[in-house]
C-alpha cells in the first residue's frame, strides 16, 4: 500500500485535487481483463470562475474546461507511468461511443466506489469538498488490490432539487441517486445537451455540452465558492 500512498502524494503535489483508489471487483467485464486496481484522478474548477457562470456558460468557463482536460491527460499519464515502471500494467481506460455517449467504465464510477463523492439527481458527481465543480479522469491497473472499498458514501441530496428547478433543458428528472440506477433514469441526456450547446452557441459563440447551470446552483458546490472566498479573506487580513 506504500506504492499507492506514494502515488497518491505525487499527484496531489502535481495539482490533483483529489485521489481515490478502488478495487475492480465490482466491475466484472473490467476485471476479467486482468485488470485489480481503479484510480480515480478529480481536479476542482476555479471557485471565481464557477460563481461568475450565473445563468449560462462563459468563456472563461470554458476555457478552464479545456486547460483541466489537458491537466487530467498529464495526470492519469503520469500516474500509468508511475505503475509500470513499478512493474505493474496500468492502462487509461477511455473508451467511448459516440452515438451512445456512454463508455464501458465512466470515470464517474470509479470516484464513486473511490469514496470521492455520489452521483447527484444532475448525473453529475458530487463531492463534500468541492462540490460539482470536478472534473475527472481514471487510471486501471494489473496491481492487486485488497481493501474494501468505501463507495458509495451516502448521498446527501435528499429533497435538494436545485439542480432540477434550474436545469434550462428540464432534463434533470429529480430523482435520488442508489447503485444499479442507469443515467437513463435520472436524467434525459439529449435534452441536457441541446440546451446546453444552444444556450453556450447563444452566449459564448461555441456549441459546448456543459452549461454548468446544475453545478453553479449545487448547494455543495455554492458552499465550495464561500469556503474558498472566506480563505481568501483570512489571508487578506493576516488571519
């Protein structure tokens, strides 16, 4: 387990917000693979740029996207490389359909089981920390692990429906998250993306998927932007 704990202190110190790790047990078409181990690899948006998406994307907003998808790629690199040169096959699992827009291990399965955080009513993950203002990536390798894993933890949107009151496609379908739901059941992924790349083509001039309203009006993410804005203050006044 010191490997891992090595690993995991690499990637924090080269800008993961959060590391999880996670056995394949429960993913039978993965592990028959040969493949033991998921890592999964979070980093956190910008709070100030979170808060100043209000009612629909920016483009700063959609530049952060894009610099943290070239920030995961270095990261789960990283972390496949570290594995092997330990002796250990590690891969990045990637995968995914066009037509479907599904792939055969979401990146989001592995936080969950990882302990990071629960599928919100959005079909988004949602963590204690940050919110849903992450974005993932996941590394799975031949490295045999024993431990429980932790996921899911329980899920803390009850009766929140923010996210679906203010969801402009009306995609969001209101329900509560359990294990075995497919996303099919909490949210209408076609709507959720003709009005996100319209509202983003209306706005910013570029036919983005992720308008952001859901993550924006997520209380966990809403308490993320204080937490963050409160540091800064204390910093500001020699706190």
């Amino acid at each position: 387990m010191q490997l891992l704990n090595d690993l995991e202190e690499l990637l924090i110190r080269q800008g993961a917000s959060q590391v999880g790790f996670c056995s394949l047990d429960e993913i039978p078409k993965i592990k028959e693979k040969g493949y033991n181990l998921g890592i999964s690899i979070a980093v956190a948006m910008g709070p100030k740029i979170i808060e100043n998406i209000k009612d629909s994307p920016t483009i700063e907003y959609y530049n952060e996207y894009q610099d943290i998808k070239i920030e995961l790629n270095r990261l789960r690199e990283l972390a496949a490389n570290y594995l092997n040169e330990h002796g250990y096959q590690a891969v990045i699992e990637d995968s995914f359909d066009k037509v479907t827009y599904t792939t055969e291990l979401p990146h989001k399965t592995v936080a969950v089981l990882a302990g990071l955080g629960w599928i919100g009513k959005c079909a988004l993950l949602i963590t204690k920390e940050y919110g849903s203002a992450v974005l993932l990536t996941s590394v799975i390798s031949s490295f045999k692990y024993e431990n429980v894993n932790r996921g899911p933890i329980e899920v803390l949107c009850n009766e929140c429906t923010k996210c679906v009151e203010n969801c402009p496609g009306n995609a969001i379908k209101g329900q509560n998250w359990r294990q075995g739901v497919t996303r099919e059941e909490i949210l209408d992924f076609n709507k959720c993306r003709q009005a996100a790349r319209r509202i983003a083509k209306e706005t910013i001039g570029i036919e983005s998927s992720f308008c952001g309203r859901c993550m924006t009006t997520c209380p966990f993410t809403i308490r993320y932007i204080k937490r963050m804005k409160d540091l800064v203050d204390k910093k500001q006044n020699g706190l």
